[in-house]
C-alpha cells in the first residue's frame, strides 16, 4: 500500500481552493483595494484614501440608489415570504387545477431575467396588454406610466421580481411543509380546528425557519437587483435616473463614460455592507427561532 503524507488531502483540495481565492478572495481584495484609488478603466490611479467614501456619502445620486434598494427591500421581501408559501399550502392541499399553476409559476425560474423583463416591458409599455385592456375596460382615459415614471418604474421592477421569484421559493416551502408531521393537522382537526387556525396555529410555527431563510436570501437578492431596472427603464434607470438602485450606479459609473472604476468600488463595498448587515440579521433571527 503506497505511503501517504501529511499534505496528500491537501494537493486534492488545491484545485478547488485555487478556483475559490481566483473567482471569489481576489476579486473581493481587488475590490478593496481600488476603492481606495481614483482608478479609471483605461489608467491605473493613486492612492485616494477615504476620499471615494466621502464623495459616496456626499452624492445625492448615492442616496437615492440606497433609498431605492432599500425600499425595494422592504416591498420584495414580505411578498416572496408569504405570497409562495400561501402558493405552497395550496399545491400541497391539491386544489383541483392547481398543478397547472405550480407548472406556470415555476417556469419564470428556468427563464432567464432578460426573456422575463422583455416580456413584461412588452405587457407593460403605453400600448402593451396592461394599458390595453384598461383602456377597453375604461378604467384609465390615459396609458398608466409603468416604464415612462420613475415611481411606477421602481413599482413594476419589483412585480417582476416577485413573480420570477414566486416558484423558486415555493420549492422551499413545499419542503418544509414535507416535514410537517401530518399527526398534527389531524389531532387540531378532531379538536374542531379549522383550516384557518390550523395554518397559523401549526402550519406557521413549524415552517418559520424556512420563512427566516427565505426572507434572508430574498433580501440579498433585492439588493442586488439590476436586470429588471436596466430591462424595463433603459440605461439611463429610468427618467433622470430616479429608478437606480446601488448596482445599477455602481455599472453607470464603473462601466459608463468616465469609467471610475475606484469611485465604483466603493460603491461596491458600501453595497456589500449593506448586504452583510441584512444577511446577520437574518442569520440573528434564525438562532434567535431555533433556540
């Protein structure tokens, strides 16, 4: 039997160690690094400090990306908490016509974001299927402004982002539901339990850590929400840019005309502290569940 050392594990993880500090450490690093340079694309730059920083927190286009991503935020995340899981409860009771729906809301998720934001630019455009059929019905006397105002703009991204996102996370929930003891329904049943008191009596509690997930990694990707803005409001994010979130200006400045690429990093890093901040959150209210 060949002789085996100490660092033979090793040599087998190196491939995938090497492939983890090229594609995600050094690009992180490097991130670090440039954020504290006035960098270009086309020129290296020189050590600026904390001066990127400054200029972010002094930049009123900085904060209306932040508002935008956190408001975006706070509206995605409680819909793609509760709208899959009341989606999952009625895939799981095997309401006739249902598996249908299952099959409709899934497919968004193999869908690439651009094939779903191009479709809903072409529903929601001033002569799209929306408009339309509001116009027939007489609700409206004028096309609603879905991609044409900032506001509605902001709006409409997140209704895309909540239906691509509905199927995906009623996965999730259908899993967690798999683990509810059925001994449970049945003993609140005979007790004279209805449907209703038994989903937040027991469906609830027993899948809350599963919500607590789903809130977490629904909020990390809000915040990093970009396809939609860039589909639906072009390259500018909307009408005098009002639409932007952080990932959004972090590519009009890294990769737009003036190419500061320090000056984006820094944005960058801001965002990936906001991200880590949500992300402990979620993680806190987990233990805090479990224990």
């Amino acid at each position: 039997m060949p002789h085996r050392t100490w660092w033979t594990p090793y040599l087998f993880l190196a491939p995938g160690l090497a492939m983890v500090l090229l594609f995600s450490l050094w690009p992180f690093v490097n991130t670090v690094i440039l954020s504290f340079t006035d960098a270009r694309i086309l020129r290296g730059g020189g050590f600026v400090g904390l001066d990127n920083y400054r200029r972010a927190f002094a930049d009123p286009d900085f904060w209306v990306a932040t508002g935008n991503s956190v408001l975006y935020l706070l509206v995605v995340v409680p819909c793609l908490v509760l709208l899959p899981l009341a989606l999952a409860v009625l895939v799981q009771a095997k309401v006739p016509g249902i598996g249908f729906f299952r099959s409709a809301f899934y497919t968004p998720v193999i869908a690439s974001a651009v094939v779903v934001g191009l479709i809903w630019q072409w529903v929601l455009r001033s002569d799209g299927l929306v408009n339309t059929v509001f116009q027939r019905l007489r609700l409206v006397s004028e096309p609603v402004p879905f991609l044409t105002d900032s506001t509605m703009l902001l709006v409409s991204a997140m209704i895309v982002t909540v239906w691509k996102g509905l199927g995906y996370y009623m996965v999730f929930y259908l899993a967690a539901l798999g683990n509810v003891p059925a001994s449970l329904h049945e003993a609140a049943a005979i007790d004279g339990a209805g449907s209703v008191r038994r989903f937040f009596s027991i469906t609830v509690p027993q899948v809350k850590p599963m919500m607590l997930l789903v809130g977490t990694l629904s909020a990390i990707s809000a915040l990093r929400v970009f396809t939609e803005i860039y589909i639906l409001g072009g390259e500018s994010g909307g009408p005098g840019g009002g639409a932007r979130t952080l990932p959004f200006l972090i590519r009009q400045v890294g990769l737009g005309f003036s190419g500061e690429t320090g000056y984006a990093s820094a944005i960058s890093i801001l965002l990936f502290l906001l991200t880590l901040v949500f992300s402990l959150l979620g993680r806190r209210l987990t233990k805090g569940d479990e224990g």
